[in-house]
C-alpha cells in the first residue's frame, strides 16, 4: 500500500510515495523513469548494511543494473571532499544527464547526492530513497541540496528537485530510537507551524507511532510531506512563506552551533527545544495565549524527547553568546533576525521585527531553568 503526495512543480513536478515495501520493489517503482536498465546508488555505510541488499534485489527483479558508491557515515560526510568523490564517482561511471542516481540514506545523503547531481552535467536527474524519518518528513522533498564548510552548515548548494521521492516505512524500523524522534520533532512542527489539527492528532496518536505503528506513520508522513509541499509549491526558493519551514529553527541552529554539531544536540532535537522556545517568545510579546508553550512542552516531554535548554548535556553560553550565534544564521535579511512566531499552535507567521532584548530574556529564563 502506498500513498502518493503529488509535489505540483510544472516541468519539475514529481511524486512522494509514502508506504511499505517501496525498496523491496524500487525496480518497479522507478523504471518508468530510466532512459536505460541502469541506475547509480550513493549510500553511505550503516545505510547499505541494513538496506543496500534489499535495494538491489529490488532493482534487479525489475532488470536493473546498479552500481554503488558507499560513503562514510555522518554529518561530516556533508562537505567537499566526499561532493568531489561522488562527482567523480558519476563521471567515471558515464552518468548521463537523462540517467538516474538514487539518494538512499538520511538527510546528509540526500542533500550531498543532490548537490553532486545538481553541478554534475548541470543537473542529472535524481531519485531520493530517504532512510530516516527526518529525512522522509523533510529534507527529501522540496529541492534544497548543499554541504557544510568550515563557516557554517548548508553555507554552499543549489535548489534541485528530485524527479521521485521513495519514503518507505519499512526502513525505519532499523533507526534508533534517538534518530526517530529526532526526526519527529520536524513532524511536530508541521502541526506546530500550519494545523492545529494534526497537532492535536499527534498527541493522540503520536507515542504509538513512535513504538512503530505502520499505519500511523504513514498517516503522519503523508500529512508532513503534503503540508511541506504546499508550501514549496507556494513558494519554491524561499521568498516568502517557505520561511515558515524554519520554525524553531533560528533557535535551535544556535543551539546546534553552541554544542559544536556533536552527538549532544542533534538536528531534530535542536529544532523541537526551538519550537519550544518559539512558542514561549510568542507567548512573551502578547502573541499567543499564555497555555500554548506548555501544551508544546507538553507533548514533547510525553514523547520523551528534549524540550528545554536543561535537557541539554554540558555547557551553553550565556544569552548573549547564544543571540550572538543567532545573528550568523543564514536567515538573517539586512542584519535582522527573522523569526517564525506564532499566534498560537497551528499559526505560525514570520516577522523581523523582534526585539532582541526579548528574545535575550527568554534565553536566560531557559538558561536559569538548567
Ligand atoms: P543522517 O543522514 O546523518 O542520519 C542520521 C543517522 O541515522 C546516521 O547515523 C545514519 O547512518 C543513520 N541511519 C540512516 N538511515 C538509517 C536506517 N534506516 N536505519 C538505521 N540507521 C540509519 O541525518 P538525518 O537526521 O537524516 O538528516 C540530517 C541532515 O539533513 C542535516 O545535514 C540537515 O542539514 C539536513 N536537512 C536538510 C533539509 C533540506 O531541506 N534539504 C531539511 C532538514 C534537514
């Protein structure tokens, strides 16, 4: 059974299929796509022991040839040395501008694959099989590639959309439980940033999820994947409304920064204390009803998940070193801080007129709470 979420993008338009069985049978999924029985993978090693079997017997029952480039695990892996392996990598193997490449891994895969595929032949077409809920829920639809350097994340990168996404339940049942509900916090937010509805329907159906209900989480990666696509549909390169993506973001990027991008904030984790904080300076400036941050917290700490800076192992800077990381984020427009606020959960609105002496406030509240 799968479920498609059209992503309605003109020439670029392509499908989500969201379901079980979908690497089983990626053969068939994709070859009405390939201009030849080939295709190239780029995986990266934990990926391929648990998967890579299963993805090339689903390619070959459907008589397709795939070769693989294995990378290392991690974010580090999201940078210039490994983009110029796998662009060499696609250049020695002959890849084609009409051919296909699969991106099957978590989001450090998709974005380097994508960008790889981007510059290669300017624009090689390919397929996103992501592996972690984060990237099933995220950072596979929508188009945004790139690496890290040394100034910062995501500094470098191109928009490129892929021509199919495979978001297959069946793969994360491999993900850890940390990893899993990382990426959850990006589910929350969707019902934290644009419907009240599906908000309350996670805190009602969201720890069966988590102890791996198939149905739900499918149902809960439909409604992400649909919601992030109307809004890159919306707007493709962030002009306007994408922004509204970013919630919980500006915070938990400083956050993320401030624990050295280490195993002791994970991307996720940084975006659901943000969402927290969000909420709690929307709350702050009059804009949301007093209850809403708690009811954030709420769900977040049912779910067993971090929710404030006290969850945070070892040292954070002060408020102010932590404002100061705010200020390098790349949503900075003019030298204001733009921050997605919300009139309560489900209304999430992007402002930059935010005063910083309120935002220095709610960071050392949260401060004093550890
Ligand atoms: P990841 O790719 O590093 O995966 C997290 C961990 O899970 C890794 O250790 C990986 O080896 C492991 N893993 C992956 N699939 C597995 C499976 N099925 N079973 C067991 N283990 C598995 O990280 P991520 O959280 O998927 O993605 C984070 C990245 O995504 C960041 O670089 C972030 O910047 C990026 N991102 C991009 C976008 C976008 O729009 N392009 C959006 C959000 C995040």
């Amino acid at each position: 059974m799968a479920h498609d979420v059209h992503v309605p993008l003109g020439d670029r338009a392509y499908d989500v299929r969201i379901g079980t069985g979908l690497v089983a049978r990626a053969g068939a999924e994709i070859a009405d796509l390939l201009p030849r029985p080939r295709a190239w993978i780029v995986t990266e090693e934990t990926v391929a022991r648990l998967h890579l079997g299963t993805l090339r017997a689903g390619l070959s029952a459907a008589g397709i040839e795939a070769g693989a480039l294995i990378l290392p695990p991690g974010e580090p892996t999201k940078g210039w040395p490994h983009l110029i392996e796998t662009v060499e990598w696609l250049l020695a193997e002959k890849v084609e501008r009409r051919d296909l490449v699969i991106a099957f891994g978590g989001g450090v895969i998709g974005d380097l694959v994508g960008f790889a595929c981007a510059i290669l032949r300017r624009g090689v077409r390919f397929v996103q099989v992501p592996t972690t809920l984060l990237a099933q829920v995220d950072s596979s639809v929508g188009g945004k590639t790139g690496i890290n350097t040394t100034h910062g994340k995501n500094l470098v990168g191109a928009f490129h959309q892929p021509v199919r996404v495979l978001a297959d339940i069946d793969v994360l049942g491999t993900l850890g439980e940390r990893d899993f509900l990382a990426g959850y916090g990006e589910v929350a937010k969707y019902g934290l940033l644009g419907d009240a509805a599906f908000f309350a329907w996670l805190e009602a159906n969201g720890r069966a999820l988590a102890r791996g209900d198939a149905a739900l989480r499918a149902e809960a990666i439909r409604r992400s994947v649909q919601m992030k696509a109307d809004i890159v549909v919306r707007d493709e390169t962030e002009q306007g409304d994408r922004a509204l993506l970013n919630l919980g973001h500006t915070f938990g990027h400083a956050l993320e920064a401030a624990t050295g991008y280490s195993d002791r904030l994970l991307h996720g984790e940084g975006v659901a204390i943000g969402c927290a904080l969000a909420f709690e300076l929307s709350s702050r400036l009059g804009l949301c009803p007093q209850e809403e941050p708690s009811r954030v917290r709420a769900h977040l700490a049912a779910m067993g998940m971090k929710r404030d800076l006290a969850d945070i192992p070892g040292d954070l800077p002060d408020a102010d070193g932590l404002l100061a990381l705010m200020a390098q984020d790349k949503k900075v427009v003019g030298g204001q801080l733009r921050f997605i606020l919300a009139r309560g959960i489900g209304e999430a609105f992007v402002t930059g007129d935010v005063p910083a002496e309120a935002v220095r406030l709610v960071l050392s509240d949260a401060l004093r709470g550890r």
